[in-house]
C-alpha cells in the first residue's frame, strides 16, 4: 500500500486561519516536508505539533521529490506545506504532485488560506473570470513578453510582488498597459492588513512617496471587452473584404459561414459583406 501525499493549506498571516483538518493530518501523518522548516517550526510548535520534518524548496524540488516519492510508495503518509497559504500554488509543490501522479500515489489538497483569492474577493475588481500570473519572470526579455501579454488579457489579474519591487513593477504595469484600475492588498490577513485602490498612476504616485513595506498582492483590472472588439475590428478593416473572406476559406470553412465570420468580425451586416464580394466579381 503506497501512502497519501497531503497538501495542506497554512496561515497567511493569522494563526487563526488554519482548519481542523489541517491541524489533525499534520498530527498524525509521518512526515511534513516544509519550505521552509525555521519559518514552519513556529507554526507546529504554536499548535503543539510534533511530526518529523524535512525541507523541500526550490533548490531541492526534483531531488527531494524523488526522495519524498520512494517514501511514499514505502507507504509512508506525507504532509506538505509552504512557508504561508496553498502548497502548489507559485511554489516548488507542483512538481512533487506530478511526480505522485506519474507514480500512481494518491495526491489529495486540504483547502484553506490562499493569498490570491484572498487579495480577489476583497478587491472591489470583477471576480467571475480572472487570470492568476503569480511573481513576473525577473528576466527582462521573458519579462517584456508576459506583460505584452498580460496587456491583451480581458480578465482580472492577480500579480504578487515583494515590496523593493513593488514601485519598478507599478511603473512597468502602467507604461505597459495606460491607465487602469488597481486595488494593491498587503499584509493580508495581518494587524496592518491595508488595502489600496484607485487608477494605476494614483497608486503610482502614492508609493512615490510611501516606501511599501510588507508583501503584496496587485489586482488589477482586465483590458475592456468593448476596447478588445474595437482593436480587432481595426484589424479587420485594414485588410479587404476578400483578404478577409479568404483567410477563412482556406481553413475549410464554406463560402455562406466564411461570410457570416466575417460580418461579425467587422461589425457589418452580411449583406455588405455579400454586396463587396459581387462589386469584385464585377
């Protein structure tokens, strides 16, 4: 019998914030292996928990996961936690599940505090449709594409970011992507929790002259749906009708549904599209 791997979901800031469930497993499993074992010995001592620990951080994921994988098909029961919130989520978690997976170990997520959708559900932005991009590549060109990306996104945008990079990152967002709402959470779940929102110049200009301190999560408003449509259409029209018709057409699509995309593509009436299509005939 192979052993369970148990991803549990530690406090964010408030000890408060952790489940029964989570304080049980934690108990009576055979081993946590924790980000950070200096950081995770003040919560288990806190809640008087004495199970064997052993780290597993970025330096060591592949490693260590092979290590952590034999031991679970031993039949030991593993508990992995991260330095605050939900294993697996922006941490080196994610390759030790896959590894479980691929060696048939049952995998199961304990859930609880999660920074993320913290910082969304108080942000004051939209929150049906969101896109999560964690820390941006600290490289400049990797960097460059994701934001270029990020640009395009109709979606809410969760961002996390450390507090000296904080200023960089909100000059970057704002020359990248104009002016847009933001709401910049930090110290979540904390005594100083604080909770900034405005336009991306005005939050710009606050730290200008506040030094941000403490850990933060950006929540950042998506690109206008109707903005997107106006782009695309602009596309649309800087080439012909035919051109237009013809890029469909080539994918297989038939003559009467190729104008159809094309009407919707353009804001037209298909008739229009129908009447430009005879004028080149003529």
């Amino acid at each position: 019998m192979t052993g369970t791997l148990y991803l549990c979901a530690t406090p964010i800031g408030n000890l408060e914030d952790i489940t029964f469930r989570v304080l049980r497993t934690l108990k009576e499993v055979d081993l946590i292996a924790a980000e950070d074992t200096r950081n995770s010995i003040k919560l288990l001592n806190h809640f008087e928990i004495k199970t064997k620990m052993t780290s597993y951080h970025e330096y060591n994921k592949i490693d260590k996961a092979v290590y952590l994988v034999e031991r679970l098909k031993e039949g030991m029961n593993i508990a992995l936690i991260t330095d605050a919130g939900t294993p697996g989520i922006s941490d080196p978690g994610e390759e030790l599940v896959k590894m479980c997976y691929q060696e048939g170990i049952e995998v199961t997520s304990l859930p609880g505090a999660c920074a993320c959708i913290t910082a969304l559900t108080m942000s004051g932005q939209a929150t049906r449709r969101f896109a999560f991009e964690a820390f941006l590549p600290y490289d400049k060109k990797e960097r460059s594409v994701i934001l270029q990306d990020l640009k395009k996104e109709t979606r809410t945008i969760v961002l996390y970011e450390a507090p000296h990079r904080l200023k960089k990152t909100l000059r970057e967002l704002l020359d990248v992507m104009g002016d847009r709402d933001i709401t910049v959470c930090k110290e979540l779940t904390k005594r100083h929790e604080k909770k900034l929102q405005g336009t991306l110049q005005e939050v710009v200009d606050y730290y200008e002259e506040h030094d941000p301190r403490g850990e933060y999560v950006l929540i950042l408003a998506g690109k206008p749906e109707t903005e997107r449509q106006e782009e695309e259409q602009k596309k649309w029209e800087s080439m012909t009708i035919q051109a237009h018709m013809a890029i469909y057409e080539q994918q297989g699509i038939d003559r009467k549904s190729a104008m159809k995309r094309v009407a919707k593509d353009r804001g037209i009436p298909k008739r229009e599209v129908y009447q430009a299509l005879l004028d080149e005939e003529d």
